[in-house]
C-alpha cells in the first residue's frame, strides 16, 4: 500500500524478520500536515489489522507532523499498548522528536530503523503491499461468541484467544474471527472442537507463490498476496484485489492493490450482489463489467466508490474449490472502459483461479480448523471458564 500526494509518502508492509518475527511497518516521508491526518489514520489503522506482536512506525523521511498527527500517533501507540502490542517508533529527526513531545507512553523510542537491509528508506516500496483493515464488527461477534460460549471475564479475554491462535498458526485476525463465527460449534463438554481432531495433510501446489526455505511454511498472508499479483499481471492490470468467502456466505476483502482507503473501506466486506465480486460468489460465474457508470450490477453507493478511484472497467471470477465450494474471488480492474479480455487471458486467469482455490481451502480445513481447535483448547483452561460447552 502506497500514497504519494505532494507533501506526504507512505507506505505499509509486513516485514518478515527471522531473528525478530513479522511487524507491520508504517513509513512515512515528508511534510505529514492537517490534511494527511485521515491517510495517516488509516495507515495505522491497517497496520493494526496485520495483528503483529509489533508495529514500526518509520519517521526517519519526516521533517514536519502537525498537531492532528501528533494526537492520531499518541492516540494509536496507546490504543496498542492496551492490547499489549508494541509500537515501535524510530528514526525521528530532532525537529521531528520535539514536535511530538511527550507523545505515546506506550511506545518503544530508538534511532535506527529495524528495518531489514535493503528495505526501501525513501517511502517508496518494493511494490504495493495494502493490507486493508478487516471489520471490527466482525471481530467484535467473535469476541461476544467466546465470552457467551465459554464464560470468559469479558472480550479482552477473546481477544487474547483469538489473536494468540492467529500468531501461533499465522492466519489474519478477520478469516479466523470470520471462522468462529460461522462455523458449527463443539459438542457440549466436548474436550475437541472437531471430531476427528484435523489432519494436517500437505498443501497443494500454488506456483503462482514464492517456493519456501527449508523448514518453513507458506504463510496465508505470502498466498494470498501472491494470488493477486499473480492475477494482476496475467491480465494486464495495476489495480486487482482477493476476497476469500467466509462460512456464511461473505467476501471478506484480505488482498488490495492499489486502492484507496475509501475503496478499501468501502470493500472489505460484501454481504450482497450489488457489485461484480457478489454478483460472481452468488451465480458461481465470472462476471465482466465493461462501463462500471451504467453497469445495473451495482448500487449508488459502490459506484461512486468504483469511479471515484478511477475504476472504468472490471472483472471478477470465483474461486472454487475441488469441493464445489465457492471459497472467494479474485478480481481485477482497470481505467478505461470496455477492456477487451482474450481468451488466452481468460484461460490462463481459471487456471490460477483453480489452483488458488485450492490452496485455500485446504488452509481452511487444515490451518484455520487447527486454529480453531487451538482456541478451543486454550479457552477450557482459562480460569472462570465454564466446564460445560453450550452448544
């Protein structure tokens, strides 16, 4: 994810760090004035949907933070340090450092930046790297289905659950609160949520995806973001994004690129056919919008959104899986209308399509089913849990 107005650069990304762990980093360059404040926001506000153990805040290319970015940082550092999370705020200039004053006692001050060698340091990334926020809503059922299921001392004791089991098995916050939510619960007093207990069989093959090193795993984040750049360059376009569908039938946005907050926002969960991607997950086929200003698919408000970040033209294809089971979407979009999409395009996008399908959901009944049983476990030996299971 990248924004390059006139005063301010930013950038997010997950680091990978072998010797530290993930951390999701916020970079920022420039002047980061009153009217950068919602960007910055947002920034953050996506950093903390990456639910890493820590979150960089880079301010080495910043020469100027108003009052209102000031206020958004000491109230994000404290907001984390509540969770217990660590904001990890470096590089800061002098000028910059007196500007913000006693700001955020919740975070960690340094000078150099724990960024890997070779890292971008100017504001500009390697590629776009969005991760868009996923719904608090969602998260907040999952929460209140914890604290009613097993008799927890309140939602911040869910929340550890849910966010100890999303680290332990490297899944994203939104798919697995999605999972508790929809899926059956366990048995009353059952000691396991499924029976049997998941089998961890091996993957299937996603060429589309880096090969990992040995010894380590192909995380759902890396596979994601892979299946969209992978569909991006297949057809041709800046601008495509993933939605993996949750047990009940909703698109839960996981991968953008090149988006707006606003779209982002707007997207990152699709309950309705008002769209091209729920148009596609209810028919089970692809759906090409040529002129997205009169296409009857969608709503006033989706179109406005669509055409306010340029989009003339779409397409969105489903992802089945060997099941049958429409696991999520893969769309991609473009500037002009009426693009023409060949049929070696269109062959080459099922084939990702389906092995992308595949992937995930062998992931969901293995990896986030694990995750689950995790939740399950750790929830019966929390103190003031209730020994019984409701249904």
């Amino acid at each position: 994810m990248t924004y390059r107005p006139e005063t301010m650069q930013a950038r997010l990304e997950v680091l990978r760090r072998p010797d530290a762990g993930p951390a999701a980093l916020v970079g920022l360059v420039g002047e980061v004035g009153d009217g950068d404040s919602a960007v910055l926001d947002s920034y953050l506000g996506a950093a903390a949907g990456a639910y890493t153990a820590e979150i960089v805040v880079d301010l080495a290319g910043v020469t100027y933070l108003s009052e209102p970015a000031v206020r958004i940082l000491d109230r994000f550092a404290r907001l984390r340090a509540a969770e217990g999370r660590r904001v990890h705020m470096t590089g800061a200039s002098p000028r910059v450092t007196a500007l913000l004053g006693p700001v955020a006692a919740g975070a960690t001050w340094s000078g150099p930046s724990p960024v890997p060698a070779g890292a971008p340091k100017n504001g500009a990334a390697s590629g776009p790297r969005p991760y868009p926020p996923c719904d608090v809503s969602l998260i907040r059922r999952a929460q209140r289905t914890l604290v009613a299921r097993y008799g927890l001392d309140g939602p911040l004791s869910a929340l550890e659950l849910l966010r100890s089991a999303a680290r332990r098995y490297t899944v994203t916050l939104g798919p697995l609160a999605a999972a508790v939510v929809g899926t059956p619960p366990p048995a009353p007093g059952a000691a396991h949520w499924f029976a049997p207990a998941p089998t961890r069989v091996p993957a299937p093959a996603l060429p589309c995806a880096p090969s990992p090193g040995p010894g380590e795993t192909l995380t759902r984040a890396e596979a994601v973001a892979a299946i969209r750049d992978a569909a991006c360059a297949l057809m041709d376009s800046e601008l495509g994004n993933v939605q993996v569908a949750t047990p009940g039938g909703v698109l839960l946005l996981e991968e953008a690129r090149g988006f707006s907050a606003q779209f982002t926002d707007h997207f990152r969960l699709v309950r309705d056919d008002t769209s091209a991607c729920g148009r596609a997950l209810l028919d089970g086929m692809r759906v090409i919008v040529p002129e997205v200003a009169t296409h009857p698919v969608y709503d006033e408000d989706a179109r406005r959104v669509m055409l306010t970040d340029g989009v003339r033209s779409v397409q969105s294809t489903p992802l089945t899986a060997p099941s049958g089971r429409r696991v999520g979407m893969v769309s991609t979009h473009y500037p002009q209308p009426r693009r023409v999409h060949t049929t070696a395009e269109l062959g080459a996008l099922d084939r990702l399509a389906a092995e992308a399908a595949a992937w995930l959901e062998w992931h969901h009944e293995t990896v986030v089913r694990a995750a689950l049983e995790d939740v399950h476990r750790q929830a019966l030996l929390r103190p003031g849990a209730d020994e019984q299971v409701p249904a």
